[in-house]
C-alpha cells in the first residue's frame, strides 16, 4: 500500500539532511567571507549540514576575550548549480564559549537600601507587594481608612507584601537578634518602653517606632522584643546608682596646654 502524503511528509521533516558536497568544498569562499565579516579568524573546526544544498562552515576565532567563539559561515547553492554563494555569516558562541552571565532584571538585582539620594524606583504595575486599595483588604486598618477610596492611595500593601517586610525588620539591625539588642538588659525590651510608639494595623503587634532622642534607634521601626540602654525604665532593670554604674576614670586632656 502507498504511504500517505502526511506520513512521507512527517518523513522528510525528521530526516537529516545530506551534507552536500560543493557546499562543503566551497572553504576558501566560506574563509574569505569570514574574514570580511571580522578579525581573528583562525582554524576550520567543522562543517555541518543544515538543510539540503545548505551547510555551516565553522572557523576557530582567536580574538582576545572571545575564548570558544566560532565564526559561522552559512553557504548554499541552488538545484543543480555547481558553485556554491554565501548566506551569512556570525560570530557565534561554541558550547565551551566564555559568556556574559545570563541577564537579571533591574528589579530583581536590586538590594533593600540601594536607593540613594536624588535616585527614583518606581513600584511596577504587577508589584505582588500590593494591591488596589479599593479591594477588601485583610488588614483592620486599612478597612479603618475606607474613606481613602477615590481619595487617597490607589494602592496598598497586601498580606504577602507586610509579611515580607516583617520577616525582614524582625531579622535586621532593629529586630531582637542585633548586637545592641542582645547586649541590652534581658527585661528591657522596646514594647515596654515610653519612648516606643506601636505601628498601626496588623504590624501593632510586632513593630514600633522609636522615639528616644537620645538613643540610636531613634526614628527607626523596631520590634517589640528589640532593645537598648535607653529604655524608659532602665532603672527597673539594671542598678542605674552612681554605686551601681562602672563609670569610666576621669582623663584629662592637656596637648592643647602650655606649662608656665
């Protein structure tokens, strides 16, 4: 029986295709092409074939920072016709080429802080941090300041977008785990202090701001369980008596003095 025209054409679509012979002796032509296209054309590596009557020639290149590049030159030639033209040719990376690491958005390179002075990011359009703020929001507070729709912001942090900045306060410099955290008082923790003014919404529970002049967290969001020496009620804690204090020995500067 007679093979079908669709399976003679699935036939010759899986069929490799024959390495034509003019193409493949036409180096010399593939060579000089080459060398019009760019400099450091070195060895012939190999010959491929990429269809019928069409064949790769591939030539070492040997231009500095380019290790593994070939220069690929595409020849061809028509039904029955005894010479072979050029196509194309590229310079092209081999499978052991050197590269360029693979690109990075913008926004996924970026680090928390990296925004300076004078510098803008805008929020994309998709930022999965947030959310219309016309849309029932899981956050107590936002429902609390409902009158904002068609006022105020148009969007507001989603649930994924606060945890996400939660979980980064909590492990940073402000969070219980900081140097000056641990070296305070055990007892003295920010959620107890005066000076400790608790966020609004969902963060309440977890996160305030400081505002100690005094100490170096002022201005800054931090845990409840974060803590220094300046709390409110360090006198409940720790020995604050002159008798209880390691006060430092007294030094007297006197480079700036002249003996008479």
């Amino acid at each position: 029986m007679p093979e079908s025209s669709t399976a003679t054409a699935a036939k010759t679509r899986t069929r490799k295709p024959r390495l034509d012979r003019i193409c493949a002796d036409a180096l010399d032509t593939a060579r000089e092409a080459a060398e019009e296209s760019g400099d450091g054309v070195g060895e012939h590596l190999t010959v491929e074939a990429e269809a019928d009557r069409v064949v790769t020639h591939y030539f070492d290149c040997t231009l500095a920072g380019y290790r593994g590049w070939r220069w690929a030159v595409v020849v061809s030639r028509a039904p029955r016709a005894r010479t072979a033209t050029v196509s194309e040719t590229a310079l092209l990376p081999g499978p052991d080429a050197l590269r360029p690491p693979e690109w990075i958005p913008w926004a996924e390179r970026l680090e928390a802080g990296e925004v300076g002075v004078g510098e803008v990011l805008p929020a994309p359009e998709e930022d999965d941090r947030l959310m219309p703020a016309y849309l029932h929001s899981d956050d107590d507070a936002v429902e609390d300041i409902a009158f904002e729709l068609g006022l105020g912001r148009e969007r507001v942090m989603n649930r994924a977008g606060r945890a996400e900045a939660a979980q980064r306060w909590y492990d940073g410099d402000r969070g219980p785990a900081a140097p000056i955290s641990e070296s305070a008082p055990a007892s003295a923790r920010c959620g107890t202090c005066g000076f400790y003014l608790p966020l609004a919404g969902s963060m309440r529970r977890a996160f305030g701001a400081c505002a100690n002049v005094y100490s170096s967290e002022d201005g800054r969001v931090v845990s409840a369980d974060h803590g220094c020496g300046a709390h409110s009620e360090i006198g409940e804690y720790v020995d604050t008596t002159p008798h209880g204090v390691a006060q430092s020995e007294t030094v007297y500067d006197d480079g700036g003095s002249e003996v008479l």
